[in-house]
C-alpha cells in the first residue's frame, strides 16, 4: 500500500483534546465518523484513509503522563489505519441518485444510536414507517425485507 | 487573525480563537473555509447535542453547491463553554449527517 511510504505525522491540539494524524502532508479531504469522535480521512472518490482526527483524544485514550501521549497517538492511529485503510464502502453520495428514488431522501431519524425509525415518503405522497438498524460501518440497513434503501417505495409497498 | 466571536442561531457567543484555526484546523483541515464555520455557527442547517457529551454541541453548515467537494457541509464541533459561551473545537466537511439528538430545526413528530 503506498501509504505505508509516506510519514505519519501528528498534531495535537491540547487546549480542544483533538489529535490530528496525516499520511504525509495534511491535504484537503472530506472526514467520515468511524465511531463516535473518530474521523477518517480522505479524498474521494478515492477511499483510501490518508487521516485520522480523533476528539476528546486523551478522554478516549487516556496516558498516565504527558510525555507519552503523542508516542501513544502514534499506536492508536496506526491502528486504526490498519483496521480502516478504506472508509467504507457506501460513499456513493457523488452519485446522481435517479428520480424515482429521491423519494428515500426524504427521510425522519427518530432515533439513534442504535437504531433509527424512517418515515419514508413516497413520490405519489404515500408513507411508509419502517424499522431500520444502522451499522456506522456499513450500509444503512432496513429491516422490512419488501423496502431497500435505494429501492423507489410505490403505493403498494406502503403500510 | 485575531480571535473571532460569532452569535449563533441559539443564542450562544462562540469564539473562534486564533490559534485553533490557524495552527489545528486550517493547516490540518485546510478543506473548511472560516466563511463556512461563521456561516455554519450562525445560518446553521442543522444543530445537535454530542452523541454523548452534554459539553460538545454540533453544528450542521449548509452543503457546498459546487466545487471538488461538492454535496458535503461543514460540521463545527463547539465545547460549552457555560449556558451562553462555546469554542469552537475543530470543524470538518462530511457527506453524512451527524448522529447526535438534533436539537435544532426540532423534530416534527408523526
């Protein structure tokens, strides 16, 4: 991977907590949350990871003493580099989505963490309320097997 | 640059201090304009709690019509400061909404 060529650099930012990692030099780039107040960093369409930006570093990662913090960020971001060398996959947002599914755009999260409850509303005006569990690394998932995210919910498919 | 104070949509007096934007979040988030993070404190699209830390608030900018990063919008994160002053902590570009209770527009029930 040619990012194991280039230097890990880091910032720490003490007076906000806030670690911020780079393959190389820092470059522009869009951040998606990995986890709660982890962001990878990269320059689409390209998934590759070239960053990571950590908040309330030293509360998720505590050190018992200052000296080592930055040698400690260093582990924990090559870690992470190891487990995310890509952001996941659904970064299909640069994407035209066709009409008939913007329809899905317009959605209501009732809920999170965990879980989120969608309202979803049809084209023709029709709703549709289904239960959907969403996995930050993966792909918003809806449980009701007759409705899919990116599938165009019809009259019919409504409850 | 001296530090600047914005009033945001909720009534809080956020600071942008100098040194968080030009040592931390230009040089290593050089993505996000200052003109995004005022425009974000105070037209916000959206606002929200932390997903966990009462102390942190988000705020949600408008998505960026055009350009490489066009569709994304600025995320702010401030640290509260008290009930009527915050700093701004870090800002970043992203293409999802962020997860937290979102507090403000208020949520219509159904």
């Amino acid at each position: 991977m040619a990012s194991s060529d280039r230097l890990l650099e880091l910032d720490y930012d003490e007076r906000g907590d806030v670690l911020y990692a780079s393959l190389g030099a820092p470059q522009a780039a869009l951040s998606y949350e990995i986890m709660e107040d982890v962001l990878l960093r990269y320059v689409p369409p390209n998934r590759e990871v070239i960053g990571v930006t950590i908040l309330n570093f030293s509360e998720h990662y505590p050190v018992p003493e200052e000296a080592s913090l930055l040698s400690m960020a260093k582990s924990v971001v090559e870690e992470l580099l190891r487990r995310y060398p890509l952001v996941p996959e659904p970064m299909e947002e640069d994407k035209d989505m066709p009409d008939e599914q913007e329809s899905l755009r317009s959605v209501t999260i009732r809920k999170n963490p965990a879980s989120y409850l969608l309202v979803a509303t049809t084209t023709a005006g029709c709703t549709a309320t289904v239960s959907a569990t969403y996995d930050f690394r993966g792909p918003l998932l809806i449980s009701n097997p007759i409705i899919q995210v990116g599938q165009a919910i019809t009259k019919d498919d409504s409850r | 640059m001296p530090d600047r104070v914005y009033n945001t949509l909720d009534g809080l007096q956020v600071v942008l201090e100098e040194e968080t934007w030009l040592k931390h979040i230009q040089s290593r988030h050089s993505e996000v304009t200052e003109l995004e993070v005022a425009e974000a404190l105070q037209d916000p699209a959206r606002i929200c709690s932390h997903t966990s830390r009462q102390s942190r608030r988000i705020y949600q900018g408008q998505p960026r019509a055009t350009g490489f990063f066009r569709g994304s919008f600025p995320l702010i994160v401030v640290a509260l400061i008290d009930a009527y002053n915050g700093r701004v902590v870090t800002a970043y570009l992203e293409r999802l909404p962020y997860r937290g209770q979102q507090l403000w527009p208020p949520l219509t029930g159904s």
